[in-house]
C-alpha cells in the first residue's frame, strides 16, 4: 500500500507533527498550545516538500516557456505588475463561490503577484522550490482551462484528473495553508486551527493523488 506521503522528507515532518500531538506528561519539552502550532506547522511543512517533489518534472518541462504563460494572467495594457481585469473577475467570483476553502474567506491577491513575478525572474526549473502559495498559484493559474473564464490559458503545466472545480479547490486549500502557516510564526498570535490544517492537507493530498500528466515521459504522480 503506498504511503500518503512520496517525498522521504515529508513523512519525517509528519511524523514530527505527530510527536507534538501525540500524548503529554510533565517532562514534554513545550507547553500543549506551543506544541499544537508545532504540529501545524510541520503538517505544513510536510506538504510544502511533497508538492515540491510532485511538481518537479512539470516545472522542468513547463519552465523554459513559462514567461509566456504567465504574461498572458497580467494587465499589458497597464503600467503596474498587476492582474489581468478578466482574471481578477474570475478570482473574485470563485473566492465567492468557494470561500469556504479558503482561510478567512479570503484569496492572497498581493502574495499571488509576488509569487508570480518571483517565477518570471527565477532562473532555473530544476532549483525552484515552490512555496505553498507558489504552488497555488501555480496549480490554479497554470494547471487547468476550466474556470478562468475570459482567458487563452491552455493549462501550460499539463496536469490531467482534476475537473476544473478540483483545480480551484486544490489551490484555494493550499493558500489557506499557506495563511494559516503564517499565523503560526505571528508572535503572540493565537492558534486554534490544528483540526483546519489536517483536514485541509488530508483533501490536498488526496486531490495531488489523482494527478497525472500530460506528457506521459514524466509519468504518473501517484
């Protein structure tokens, strides 16, 4: 039976997190609140690795015409790094449509930007590592042609086995992540979203499980 995790390195974190949740007696290193974030934050981290290894073979392929594909989500019209008016509209509608998958019932608008001038300027495939919300974006701007309507985006990434809706709701659960992991390191901020964090990682890898890709010379993902 394959494990939930490919990546080595994620299910060394998860078992980490585990460890933080696992029972807690007087000689327990840290406080039970300390130890709840902690746990969160390696869930995040194990997933964060695992999207890593899975993209990969996409972003080696995807990366020498990404400049392409990601000027066609931009304003060109505009002075401003900023989105195209149409996907902006399109982001609106399914943060509306889909806001329960999101942290706060909100989409990281400026974070997004970021990321996507980070991809543009990053030299090479092989050496990106992708945060969370660069997986997201990446994910839901470049791995589907289904609900960004109004745009020639043709699912450059070439992922297959996600309707367009699992598309969103993969990048939409990974950005919640991607918030709720900084409220973790926000000093004196308050945490109370361990049950969150499991149940959102547990759909993402199950989503990330049904992948395949376009190009069959990089094989399945799981």
């Amino acid at each position: 039976m394959q494990p939930p995790f490919q990546s080595i390195l994620a299910r060394d974190y998860l078992r980490l997190a585990e460890y933080f949740e696992g029972p807690k007696d007087s000689h327990f290193p840290v406080g039970t609140e300390f130890a709840e974030k902690l746990a969160a934050q390696n869930h995040c981290f194990a997933l964060e690795v695992e999207i890593q290894e899975r993209l990969a073979p996409a972003l080696r392929t995807f990366w020498p015409d990404r400049n392409g594909a990601v000027r066609q989500l931009l304003d060109q019209k505009g002075p401003k790094f900023q989105l195209h008016s149409q996907l902006r509209e399109s982001l609106n509608r399914l943060t509306t449509a889909y806001k329960d998958w999101l942290f706060e019932e909100r989409f990281p608008t400026m974070g997004m930007l970021a990321s996507l001038r980070l991809i543009l300027t990053f030299g090479e495939g092989d050496t990106f590592q992708p945060t969370l919300l660069d997986a997201a974006v990446l994910l839901l701007l470049l791995g589907q042609n289904e609900q960004l309507e109004g745009l020639p985006i043709t699912n450059p990434l070439g992922i297959r086995g996600l309707t367009g809706e699992e598309t969103t709701e993969l990048g939409f659960r990974i950005t919640c992540l991607y918030r709720m992991r900084n409220r973790l390191v926000t000093p004196r901020s308050d945490f109370h979203h361990l049950a969150r964090v499991k149940s959102d990682a547990a759909r993402i890898l199950e989503l990330l499980n049904k992948i395949h890709w376009q190009d069959s010379s990089l094989g399945p993902v799981a």
